[in-house]
C-alpha cells in the first residue's frame, strides 16, 4: 500500500493528474490513485475529471506561452506606443458619459456634428 501524503499543495495534486492524464490514465482511476496517496480530501472525482478535460483540451503550460510581442510580430499587428490614458475621449469615462447622458436628455443627436453643435449652444 502506497504512503500517505497528508495536505498536499494543489499543484502537486494538478501535476500528478497531467502526468497521469498523458499516460492516458482515465479519469476514474486518477482519482482512485489520488485518493489513495493524498487521502479523502485531496480533490473530488468531478474537479479530477475537469482537470483532465483541461489538460487534454488545452496541453500549453503559460510560462512556455509565446511572448506577447513576439506572437503581435508573427501575427503582423502593429504595436502602438501611445500611453494608456490617451487625450482622446473614452468610451470608459463613465463621469463624463453620465453628466453628457443627463444634459442630453430627451434629445436624440444623429452625428457626432449634432452633439457638439448641441453642446456648444
């Protein structure tokens, strides 16, 4: 009978799944195995199951994912340097958006033209 393993990390629960996942261990018996070692309480047959399913649907580990700029420069997208908080307005500046939204009220401007002229008068 194996040792128990008592208050095992959730990574080490998660690595032994992937490791017997690959070796297409099926899901019913992970967790047996698991029970065995870690105890009860280690992880429910339902998470082993979805962990399995995850590992299975998607096998990329994120710290061997491809660097974000590298990925925008294999992709041919252009990286812009412009800072987050741009001078242009902003859909997100919800203060703006409501004090705009309640002078507004009752109109119904069809280009961005009518809303300044609106504004403005």
């Amino acid at each position: 009978m194996a040792k128990r393993i008592e208050n095992p990390a959730l990574c080490e629960v998660q690595s032994v799944i992937r490791f017997l996942n690959a070796k297409n261990v099926r899901p019913a018996e992970i967790g047996r195995q698991i029970v065995g070692v870690y105890g009860d309480d280690a992880m429910k047959e339902g998470s082993v199951k979805e962990w399995c399913r995850f590992f299975k649907e998607d096998n990329a580990r994120p710290h061997a994912a491809a660097h974000p700029r590298a990925l925008l420069g294999q992709l041919k997208r252009e990286i812009f340097k412009d800072p987050a908080n741009s001078p242009e307005l902003v859909t997100s500046d919800y203060r703006l958006f409501f004090h705009l939204d309640k002078f507004l009220a009752g109109q119904s401007p069809r280009s961005d033209q009518e809303t300044k002229y609106i504004v403005q008068d």
